[in-house]
C-alpha cells in the first residue's frame, strides 16, 4: 500500500537562473501540436468517442451543420476509413479569396458577425486550424459559383495552394483530412461511434441529410426519433414533445431506476450538461408539483425521467474548446436568462399539455407516487446505510483511493478525465493492482467474494448490502452522475468462470440501478492476457517483454490465435503458462496490462440490445432454461499443452 508521502503531489521545479531567453513565442500551429488538449481535450487512439480524433470530425461537421442552419444545403456527405476523413458539404462555399485564411489564420471566420451565423456551435474561428496542425494531410477545396479553390496542407504549413479554376461541382466546401499519427498513437476511426455522432445531428436539424460512406441517416420527428433510439425500457406513455423559438424539449418516463438526459445548445451535444440542463431539470420538475399542487420531492418527479432539451443561444459561451458543457448564463446579449427562457416556455407548454392529456397526467401521478412511496419505505434504511458508509474507514478497508481525490486536485480536468476506479475480486488481484497502479488518478476499490445477484430486487438492497452501500459511496452517484469521482469504472476480474460471473452479477448491478453509467460510457471490463507465451532459453527474468526484439522474447496472449501465434515463433523454445487469475500475475508483469494501453472493453446498452430479456434469461429464475442453453454450448477447455 502506498506511502502518504507517495501520495503528495511533486513539487514544481522551476530553474533559478530563470532568464528572458526562457521566454518563447510560439506560432499558432505549433501552439496546438504542442498543447492538443487545449483545444480538442484528450488524444486516445480511437477507443473511446471522445478521442480526440472523433473532436476532430466533429470540428469539420460542425460548420457544414451552421451552414444548413443558416438554410444552405440539405445533405452533407462524409466519407471515414481507418485513418482519414472526408466531409463534403452543399452550402454556400467558403469565399475563394478567403480559404487560406479561414484554415490556418487564427480568430478568422465569418461567425464574429452574429448576423452571418447567429446561433452557431463554434465562434472562435480555432477550430477548423486545430484540425490542420494536427494532421498530416489536410485539403481543403471551397466551390462556389462556378468556380473552384483547393489547398493542400501538411501540419499547419502549405504543401500547395491551387489557383482558382472553373468547376461543375454545386456549392459547398470539401474538407479531407488524415490525423496525425505521431499525435494519435496507433488510432483507428470506428463507425460505432461515428454513426451516434451523425445520428444526433440529423435529430437536431430535421430535414438535414448525413451520408457515411453511402448510408444515409435522416430524422422526421427530432428529438422524439432521439429519445427512441436510446431508450432501453418502454415508456409508460407516449414521448411528450414540446417545441417554440429556439427550444425543443421531449420527455417521458420509464420504469427503470435514476434519470437520463441528452442536452444540445446549437446542434452540439453537451454531454457534460451546464446552465441549460441545470434549468431544464428544475423547470421540469418545479411543473410537475405544481401541476398536481403536492408536496412531491424532484427526485421522485424525475425518478425514471427521460428526457432532452436541446436550445439555440447568441454566442454561446462553452467551458472548453470542446463544447462539453455550457456556461453561457443568457440566451443572447440582449435575451432573458436562459434559467427564465427555459422556466417560462416549460411552465406553460408542459402545464398545458397535463391539462389536455390526462390520461398521460395520471400515469405521471402514479409513477411519481410509486417513487415516493419506496423512498419513503427505504427512509430508514438509507439513513443508516449513509452513516455506515461515513463510519467505514474506506481508505483502508475497500477503496485504495487516488491522488487527485485523496489531495482534492480541483481544478485539473486532465487528471479527473484520466481518473479510474478498478473493482477487483479478493486481495490478491487487487494486491497486484495496487503495487503497479498510477496512483495520481488510478483508484482500486476490493470486493469480498461473490456480489448479490440484483436482477429483480429493489433498490433498497443497494444500502442493505455492504458491498453496494460503500461502493455506491465510494463513486458518489447515490444522487446521480454529477458527483461521480471516476471517468472509467473498470471491472477486474479473473479470466476464469467464477470471475465471469463477478463480472456479469457487477453489469447486472450498473444496468438495474445505475444504466446511465453504462449509458454515458463510463463501465468497462478490463482485458487481461490468459497466456504468456516466452523462450524458455533466453527468458531472464518474468515481465521483461521485448516481444521479438532482444533476448527476452515473451508475448502475453490475450485469444488463443494470439497464443498459437506466439508459439509458432519461438518453436521449440516455447514455454506456455495460462494465468488462472489476477493474482498469479506478478505486479511487474501487470504494469503495461492498467497502463495507458491497457485493453479495456466499454460496456455498451443500446435499445437493441433488449437487456429486460437477457437479464431474465441470464440472471433470472428460469433454471431449466439456462441449464439447457449452458449444457447446449459447454466448452470444455484442453489445458494438456500447458507447461
């Protein structure tokens, strides 16, 4: 276990012969190669949908989507392989003599002049540029009028710039570009989460066209064709939909634990929230009690709630470069408060709708009072179990807490979007972590044995069980997402049956009372190899990989066609051991397996899925079912080639 004193912040060093020649300008392309995550937040390789690469992307779309909101072109058409972009709009084309500028002059764009582009997703003009240095190849062609401009950019620097020439081609800007892999170490563009991405900016701008290398996605109904898409329960009434100047609003309930949101300022997806979602929360709920005229909590009105809101705003002031989170206040500079904007137009469009609908009315009084009526019953029991959970000493029973949590390191963004929390089986897997982990942002919370099957129960078990109670505590979601500790919750467990049944019984926890978590991306299952896989001649020592190069060869294997693979290169000299556990791994060894390439799977839940029947049928009560489908696909593992 670590130290105090390794778990205090370094200091800084600052040279003490501090001169003028320690001062360096640099110019703007080189500003954001060297500092990418001040402008497109962290770098990843792909993996997750928001990596850098997919901010990128999104850069482009973003002023192809201004340009059809502006009522210029009605289909932008976007071309993605593993490693470059195409985005192909048909609006009106940048102004031939200004393309150079608009890709790589910063603060230089039309949308400072808010009668131009009055309610646009970027007015900073640095987008665009952020997209240039940071890839190898960037083309950017303008059409317009019948005439044609073309430059072609590497890094930021002008490999070539095309005069103008005649062109067939109907309006619009063209931008091709292929990142930087010296940036984005080892990235692949991955379509699953592409197409959420185009998705939402065809429910937001309806009667707009997206097409991905030939597919085309559409939206006749908005927010509504949005809500759908996501939902993974039914709802217990049709979706309400709600729309005036600048805002549209959906929201419906379902029978699942928690509440779920999707908010949008200009087309961008806010998926941090901000001002807009803070207002919509308490308008909507405000609404409903008044509507009924009782004393109802706004947790239990909004217990199953789900919902999005998504408004155009003046200048919208976000609180990074990525557009996350929205900290503009007002609707525009001379608009209301977009705390009354939104209060004002869901008082009246809401309360009206309950008049009309009562059918709809009366199924929100019975959810709401259901809600109510278990949180009441539970009143007890959450009590103690919130003062157990303060009385535990956490630190040094179940969670091994990190740095940025443990120094309370607000502030640091990078470090909280780099924190993770690993929920281990026993002591010795997480002893294995614990010795090897980052402890600036890697956490290790241990469970004891095998946790509750939850399919079925309520969410009074969640502060009944110990295990629940203090990890529900430890990420601090017991009130929703907006306290979470941890960007990533992994899951460690044994690469071995009783270990895949921790595995699902922890999923089936997040999934019954906690699905925004999976929703929002933030649970993954972490891969550990089964095989290692080294010259029995050469190997000098465990955990020295070379794989290949050197004297030590040894491959760690994660599938079997990794290990056959291994063994066909060392022959003869191949010695084998399969790792039963987390355990048997040695904490040197375990280092690259939690490092920054670990392999970690996301726990997705999308409404295809149809999780109600899985977790009926997989966690459920029906025995001679899942006996019947186990003994159908048994397998039973050959370990005679193991040495």
């Amino acid at each position: 276990m670590a130290t105090d004193e390794e778990l205090q912040f370094e200091e800084a060093q600052i040279p003490a012969n501090y001169t003028g020649d320690d001062i360096v300008t640099l110019d703007w392309k080189e500003h954001i190669r060297r500092r990418p995550g001040m402008y497109i937040g962290k770098l990843g390789d792909g993996t997750s949908s928001d990596d850098g690469i997919y901010v990128l992307l999104k850069e482009v779309l973003d002023n192809a989507i201004d340009e059809y909101m502006m009522g210029f072109g009605k289909q932008v058409m976007v071309e993605v392989n593993e490693s470059s972009v195409m985005v192909r709009d048909h609006g009106r084309g940048i102004p031939l003599d200004k393309v150079v500028a608009v890709a790589s002059k910063m603060n230089t764009g039309a949308k400072y002049d808010s009668k131009a582009f009055k309610k646009s997703v970027g007015l900073n003009g640095v987008g665009i540029k952020a997209v240039n240095a940071l890839s190898t190849e960037f083309y950017i062609e303008s059409v317009r009028d019948g005439q044609c401009k073309k430059v072609h950019f590497s890094c930021g620097e002008i490999v070539k710039e095309y005069d103008v020439m005649p062109s067939n081609e109907p309006n619009g800007t063209m931008v091709k570009f292929t990142p930087d892999a010296s940036i984005f170490r080892d990235y692949i563009y991955r379509e699953e989460f592409i197409v959420p991405l185009l998705k939402n900016y065809t429910f937001l701008n309806t009667g707009l066209a997206i097409h991905l290398n030939g597919k085309r996605f559409y939206s006749k109904n908005g927010l509504v064709d949005l809500l759908k898409e996501n939902l993974t329960r039914d709802t217990l009434y049709p979706i309400i939909h709600l729309k005036g100047d600048d805002i549209e609003v959906v929201i419906t309930h379902t029978n699942q634990y928690g509440e779920e949101y999707y908010s949008f300022v200009n087309g961008q997806h806010t998926t941090q929230g901000g001002t807009h979602l803070t207002a919509f929360k308490e308008a909507a709920s405000r609404t409903i009690k008044d509507h009924f005229g009782r004393n109802f909590e706004y947790s239990d009105i909004r217990n199953g709630m789900v919902a999005a809101v998504s408004i155009k705003v003046e200048e919208p002031v976000f609180e990074s470069q990525t557009k996350t989170r929205l900290g503009s206040r007002d609707m525009g500079p001379e608009g209301p408060t977009i705390a009354k904007f939104i209060g004002d137009f869901i008082k009246k469009e809401l309360d009206n709708y309950l008049h009309k609908e009562l059918d709809v009315a009366e199924i929100i009084l019975k959810k709401v009072q259901e809600s109510e009526k278990e949180r009441k019953a539970m009143a007890g029991v959450t009590k103690l179990a919130r003062e157990k959970a303060k009385k535990v000493n956490l630190h040094n029973k179940k969670l091994l807490d990190c740095r940025i949590h443990l120094n309370d390191a607000k502030g640091d963004e990078q470090l909280k979007e780099a924190s993770s929390i690993f929920i281990t089986e026993g002591d010795s897997a997480a002893g294995s972590i614990t010795k090897i982990r980052n402890v600036a942002t890697q956490a290790v919370f241990s469970l004891r044995g095998k946790p509750l099957n939850t399919y079925g129960l309520t969410q009074k078990v969640v502060y009944e069980n110990d295990e629940f109670n203090l990890l529900q505590a430890a990420l601090n979601i017991e009130d929703g997402l907006d306290g979470l500790r941890y960007n990533k919750v992994i899951i460690a467990t044994d690469a071995d049956v009783d270990g895949m049944h921790i595995r699902l019984l922890m999923i089936t926890f997040f999934l019954q009372f906690f699905p925004d978590l999976i929703k929002k991306g933030h649970v993954y299952v972490l891969q550990t190899p089964l095989f290692r896989v080294r010259n029995k001649k050469t190997a000098k020592r465990v955990g020295m990989r070379k794989n290949g190069a050197g004297i030590d060869e040894t491959y760690y294997c994660y599938t079997d066609e990794e290990r056959i693979a291994a063994i066909e290169k060392l022959g003869a000299n191949a010695e084998i051991t399969r790792f039963k556990g987390l355990g048997e791994i040695s904490p040197e060894e375990f280092r690259d397996f939690i490092g920054p390439d670990m392999r970690i799977d996301r726990v997705t839940l999308r409404k295809e899925d149809a999780v109600s029947e899985l977790l009926e049928f997989y966690m459920g009560k029906n025995t001679s079912e899942r006996q019947n489908f186990i003994i159908d696909n048994l397998v039973v593992e050959d370990d005679t080639e193991l040495v």
